[in-house]
C-alpha cells in the first residue's frame, strides 16, 4: 500500500502541501517547498552579497547585519542582536570583534556587570554603513524586479506570519 502524506489541520496549508508521490513513496516537490525557496533564496543572496562587500568594503554580511542592527538599535547587547537577527551567538561575537578591531563599533561596559557591553556606531560606522546602505538597496532593487507592489505587500505579508509562527515555536519549545 503506497505511503499517505501526514494530515493536516487547515485546509488552505493541506492543498499547498509539498509532495508528491514516486512509486510507492511520498517525497518532497521542490518546486512547492516553502523552506526550499527561503534557504535557496538566503544562501543565494548571502553569498552574492558577502563576496561583494568583502571587495569592496572589507567586510561580510554578517558583520553588514550587525551594522545595520546597530544602526538601528544602538546601544544593543549581543543577546539582543541574536536575538533580532535569529543568528548563532558566535558569529555574531566574531562579527562584533572584527568590527570593534576595525573600529566601526565600540562597546560600553554595563554599570552593574562588567563583562557585559552594548555597542554602538562609530563615526567611522556610520560612513561604511551609509556606503553599504546604498548597495544593498540596489541589490534589492534587483531582487524585486518584476514583482508587482502587491505582489511584494502580499508576500512580506506571509513571510512575517511565518516568522510570527517561528518566533512562537521557538518560544514553545525553549519553554
């Protein structure tokens, strides 16, 4: 008897479902896989966009993500750039070095405990993420041609719900 695919709950998700069936198995279409298209698209886009900035600016886009977390949460933890950023914590301390050794950052020890820092920009920060600022508005530019405004308003739509539904899985499952 050939394998069913699992059940599901919401009707919408079942008729989405991504796979189909080879001989007697069920498998994964990849051309329907929502988590396909998210890492193929990541890994494609980090790449591209790390070998870029490293040539150009000396930098990778880990350390462009801090960047630009920082420029808009100045004063962060570490905790809270993993946190935003859904990072490994130790990529993000390696990126928060190499930036304070290159001088784009600098910390600020915490009054009550020591061995903890926030970090900000520096002016030097500032000038290279106000560079790279402007190549990665350009690379999405690229990225969205030939997605209509709709198209766009529909699609950052269901991606935060599935980040929604992430965030409240992780939630779940640290607790």
């Amino acid at each position: 008897m050939p394998a069913q695919p699992p059940k599901l709950a919401d009707a919408a998700i079942a008729a989405h479902r991504a796979t189909r069936q080879i001989d007697d198995h069920i498998v994964l279409d990849l051309a329907l896989y929502v988590p396909y298209f998210f890492a193929s698209v990541n890994n494609a886009l980090s790449a591209s966009a790390s070998t870029a900035y490293r040539q150009e600016f000396g930098i990778g886009i880990t350390e462009w993500r801090v960047l630009s977390t920082l420029a808009q949460e100045p004063g962060a933890f570490a905790t809270d750039i993993v946190s935003l950023l859904a990072l490994d914590k130790a990529a993000v301390s390696r990126a928060l070095s190499g930036l304070a050794k290159l001088g784009k950052i600098e910390p600020e020890l915490h009054p009550k405990d020591p061995r903890r820092k926030s970090w900000t920009l520096t002016d030097k920060g500032w000038r290279i993420h106000n560079e790279i600022l402007e190549k990665a508005l350009e690379r999405e530019d690229k990225l969205l041609k030939g997605v209509s405004a709709k198209e766009l308003e529909m699609c950052l739509k269901a991606m935060k719900q599935m980040q929604t539904n992430l965030f409240a899985e992780r939630a779940e499952n640290n607790s």
